[in-house]
C-alpha cells in the first residue's frame, strides 16, 4: 500500500502548501520547479525504459504548455483557450488509460512512433480548438479574474466524466497488478484535475501540474526500488532484501528454509509455465505463514522465512500448519506443455533414493490426482540463533543442513536442528 498511499500524501501536502499560504514562491518560480520535474522525469524514464512515464511526462508538458499558451496566460473563462482547456480535460485522462494498459516495451522505434503520432494528432486537436481570438473586453476581464490565486473553475461534464473513469480504471488496475506506474499515472491524473479546476494556468494549476510530474518521476524511483527488493515472479521480497533484514536482526531469531519438494521434475514434466504457477502458488502460502514470519525468495524453488524474537519451539506449530497448507492446495494446468528431458537431479535430492523416489512421485500422483490438477509438497528445515549459531550465517546453515535431512527422510516435513529429529508423518507424496 506504500507506493499507492505514499503519492496521495505528498499531494496532499502540496495542497495544504498551496492553499494555506505556507508557500509563498511566485509563478516564476514554480514554472521553473514545473519545468525541472518534468526534465528530470523524462531522464529517469529514458534511463529505467520506462516509455509508459515517458509518454505521461510528455502529455502533462503538452497539457500544460497548450493550455497556457491559448489562454494566453490567464484563467480561459472564453473563447479559444476554454477549448483547448475542455479538449486537455478528456484526452489527457483518455491518454492515461491508454498507456496504464499498454505493455512496456522500451525506447524502441516501433513503440514510440505510434504513441508519438497520437501525440502529434492530439496537439494538432488542441491547435485547431484553441485558435486565438482578437483581444475584447472579456479578455480583459480574465486578466483580472486570473489575479485570484485560488479562483476555481467550472468543468465542463465531459471532463469530469473522462477524469472519474480514468481513475477508476487505473485504481482497477492497481489492485489487480500492484504496478507503482498505475499508482503514479492515478495520482498524477488527480493533481491534473485539481490544476484544471483553479483555472489551468497560473500560480497554483502550474503548482499541480508540477506534483503531477513529480508524482510519475518518484514512480519510477519506487518501481526501481520494488525491481531491487522484491522478486517479479513471486511478489516476496528477495533475496537482497533477506540478507540486508538480516542486518536489522537481534537475539534470539529463527530462520526457516523451505524447499519446494522434486520442483525440477515439475519443471521438466509440465513446462516452466506451470513451474512458474507452482512458485507463485507456494509464495502465496507462504506469504501468509503464521507467528510472525516473513517469507523471502531466496533463490530457484528455495524460500526463507524469518521468525523475529522467536525459538524453534515457538514455530514448530507454524511452520507445519504451513507445510500442510502447501500440502493440500492444488493447482489446475493451463496448458498442455510436457518436457520429458530431464534438466538435472534436484538440488535437495540424494543421489539414488531420490531418482527412486522421484519415480514413485510420478507415478502416484498419475493415479491419484486428476488429470488437470497439480499438487506439490514442500520440505523445511528450521535453525535459532544461540551459542551453536551466534551468526545469522550460521544460522542459516544450520536450517540449510535441517532440509537436507527433510529431504534425505522423505521429503514433505519438518526437521529441526536437534539430534533427535522431529519426525512428521507424509501424506501425498506428489510431484515435488
């Protein structure tokens, strides 16, 4: 919820700002500021391949630029400038929509010359509304209504309708993939309409305006920030962000390696498509694992969950309500996909028994499971810090030898570090 919250909140700020007369910058000043977010977004956007907030920056520049320019600076009560106005109002949201929904594709010819020519016809729309008018005495007028800074302006319906749609559409798509580029392109729409209610130019619109570009340049920074410490495929913290948790770690703490059972016979017999939903539906199980444990991906089909202040006594309970929950989930197959060559024996496995055991997982599961479904097993070895382990390294080892020891007695369990291991009883065996 950060990267969705955290924008709101600074715009929010930038209304407080504005409204209150905390922040006393003139126009020029804000031009400048206005001018500089969008420079240093484009920047960052052509340096992170971002073409989607590329294109956003330009549409705000464009949007901005144009209704300035044929208002000739002040607040279009008439004439040209309220068309050009009325015209940004649906094709600015309309071209949000558009690129929250379009993949990334990178700074490559044939992406950016078809939102480039969109771009260029719409300039021309806005141009051809917008033609300047002869000076009258309502010109005049707007010059002295544009002297209230916090004048608002009534919007035309159809804008207000594109602008409500949009922000459905992309607070939709934001639930539905988590992207921080439809959190920005949300935000960054919001402080667009506030600009166009004060009036479009002017001290406080090129304020907004202003946000609005910061609001799409920090999404990349958070998008960049997400790519570093969370991984894509499973949506759980990665394996930096693990070892950098580890860091902030105190006495005492537990650390449990888990180990999806035969995952590269899944991998070889299904395709990596269905190896893909096999991780996203473990991550998701593991994600919500119980007593206060944080689930990373630690690598392949290997996770690590840290339990903070807590023994292995205190987790047990957890973590093998956890290994029955994977247990009895299933997975339903996509796809017809099966690779019958073999990529290499699991990492976990022993050398003999496992290609045994492998062979009798298969042919269970052909019997038991139907045809269309998918169930997997997961084994866990589970270390504390203390004496034996006064390093989170050591740690870690400790927990790695525990799930060899899962896997060597049968895989689909939970083994702990002491000599007397703790034995649980298998059920399905799967393909693993």
């Amino acid at each position: 919820m950060k990267s969705l919250l955290t924008p709101g909140l600074f715009l929010l700020a930038v209304a407080v700002l504005l409204h209150s007369g905390l922040l006393t910058a003139g126009l020029a000043i804000i031009t400048f500021a206005f001018y500089a977010a969008v420079i240093a977004g484009l920047l960052l956007a052509w340096r992170f391949h971002s073409s989607r907030v590329f294109a956003a920056m330009l549409v705000l520049f464009l949007a901005e630029h144009g209704i300035s320019y044929f208002s000739s600076g002040h607040v279009p009560v008439t004439g040209g400038g309220r068309s050009a106005m009325a015209a940004v109002g649906v094709l600015l949201p309309l071209n949000f929509v558009l690129l929250s929904v379009r993949r990334e594709k990178g700074f490559v010819f044939s992406s950016l010359a078809p939102a480039g020519l969109v771009l260029f016809v719409e300039s021309v729309i806005v141009a051809v509304l917008g033609r300047p008018e002869p000076a009258t005495v309502a010109h005049h007028a707007m010059r002295h209504a544009a002297a209230a800074a916090s004048l608002s302006f009534q919007l035309p319906f159809a804008t207000v309708l594109a602008f409500a749609a949009a922000a459905v559409v992309l607070l939709a798509r934001y639930v539905l993939f988590h992207k921080p580029a439809e959190s920005g392109l949300l935000w960054a729409l919001a402080a667009s309409l506030l600009a166009l209610h004060f009036g479009g130019v002017g001290r406080i619109p090129v304020a907004y305006f202003a946000a609005a570009a910061f609001v799409l340049a920090g999404s990349i920074v958070e998008t960049s920030y997400l790519l570093a410490y969370h991984d894509e495929l499973t949506a759980l913290p990665s394996r930096r962000a693990f070892h950098e948790g580890l860091l902030r770690l105190e006495a005492p703490y537990s650390i449990a390696m888990v180990d999806i059972d035969h995952f590269k016979r899944c991998n070889d017999t299904y395709g990596h498509d269905t190896g893909d939903q096999v991780l996203r539906m473990v991550a998701s199980k593991l994600a919500r694992v119980s007593g206060g444990g944080q689930a990373y991906r630690f690598g392949g089909e290997e996770f690590a969950i840290v339990f903070a202040g807590k023994s292995t006594g205190e987790i047990l309970e957890h973590l093998e309500r956890l290994r029955v929950d994977i247990e009895n989930s299933t997975l339903r197959l996509r796809g017809e996909d099966r690779r019958q060559e073999a990529r290499g024996p699991d990492r976990r496995n022993p050398p003999a028994r496992g290609r045994a055991n492998t062979g009798r997982a298969i042919r269970q599961l052909a019997r038991s499971s139907p045809a269309d479904t998918l169930s997997v097993t997961a084994s866990i070895g589970v270390a504390t810090s203390g004496s034996q382990n006064p390093s989170a390294k050591e740690v870690i080892q400790a927990a790695d030898k525990a799930l060899y020891r899962a896997k060597a007695g049968g895989r689909n369990r939970v083994e702990t570090t002491s000599a007397s291991r703790r034995r649980v009883r298998a059920k399905s065996a799967g393909i693993a």
